[in-house]
C-alpha cells in the first residue's frame, strides 16, 4: 500500500473503540430526549413543577455534554483528525458538542422558571412562564435528539472508512512469498 494512503487511515482498532464510544452516547442522548418529560399524561404542564426534577435534566445534560466534549477534544488531538475521515468526524463531533451544550442551557432555563413560576401573580404572567418553560424544554430535548444525530453521522463516517480500509485490502497483493521460476536443469541428456 503506498505511504500516503496509509496516512489517511484511521487504524480499525482505533476507529472501532470509537464507534462503540459513540454508539453508546447516541443511545443515552436518545435516552433521555424520551425519559425526560415536563408535561404531564394529558399534555399540561403540572401545576407545580419540580424544580429539583427539571434541575436534575439540566445536569444530567450537563453530564452529557461534558463526555461529549472531553470525547471530541480527544478526537481533536489525536493525529487521526488530520485525515479526511478524521475531519468528517470531527466535525459531526464539533456539531455535538455544540447542541449539547445548548441542551444543557435550556435545560437550566426551565429549572429557572419553573422557580419563577408561583411568583407570577397574575394569569398572563403564568401563562407566559409555562409557555417559556414548554419552549425552552422542547428545545431542550430536540437538542438533545440532534446531538444524537450528529454523534449517528460520526460513527457512521467511521465505519464507512472501515469499509475502505476493507476495500483497499482486497486491491493489496497477499503477503506470502512468490513462488521463485523453477531454473534450468544443469543436467545434459
């Protein structure tokens, strides 16, 4: 295989633990984009929000977000992000990073108001708190979906550039050692 092409690889051990890493994150994002709920059976936000429930969802995205980003900025430093799969990569991880840290935010701002809530004396200022804590929840959530998304396209790059390095090793001669031209026998009839 020629040395420039074998820059450009990302070694399949390497590119597999990865896959797994990010495998494993897309589920808890998915996870918790579901289990993580403000509204009630009916559809109504409850009378009297948890505030330590909605601050737990803005830590627990917290959490999240910090794997991802300690994830990418590992990716970011090895020498595998220089390489056009590498970079593809890196940029989806960049992406989730990014919607997950906003997740966390909106997260947050819902804990915020859910706080601000039985302060609001009258109907309209109510109204106008749950509608921001809706808002902000969903976004929170769809934040939280998109990260996933975008950790689904890493390792989706990944495994497409493992089945490149597959590719490439059916168009590599086999290692074994050519069979010498038998010689001319010395021998004279």
């Amino acid at each position: 295989m020629k040395p420039d092409i074998q820059r450009e690889l990302i070694p399949p051990d390497d590119a597999l633990r990865l896959i797994g890493a990010l495998n494993a994150m897309k589920a808890k994002f998915n996870d918790y984009a579901q289990r993580w709920q403000l509204l009630d059976e009916s559809g109504h936000v409850p009378a009297e929000p948890s505030y330590t429930e909605l601050l737990g969802h803005a830590t627990g995205a917290q959490d999240l977000s910090r794997d991802v980003l300690r994830l990418t900025g590992e990716f970011a430093a090895s020498p595998h992000s220089t390489n056009r799969a590498g970079r593809t990569t890196l940029a989806h991880l960049a992406t989730a990073s990014t919607f997950s840290a906003h997740a966390a935010s909106h997260f947050a701002e819902t804990a915020e108001a859910a706080l601000g809530l039985p302060r609001s004396s009258r109907l309209t200022d109510q109204r106008y708190v749950t509608n921001r804590m809706v808002i902000d929840h969903a976004s929170a959530r769809a934040f939280l979906r998109r990260t996933s998304e975008s950790l689904r396209d890493a390792a989706k790059e990944l495994e497409d550039h493992l089945d490149f390095h597959r590719f490439l090793s059916t168009l590599t001669p086999q290692q074994s050692p050519a069979l010498a031209p038998p010689r001319p026998s010395s021998r004279r009839r």
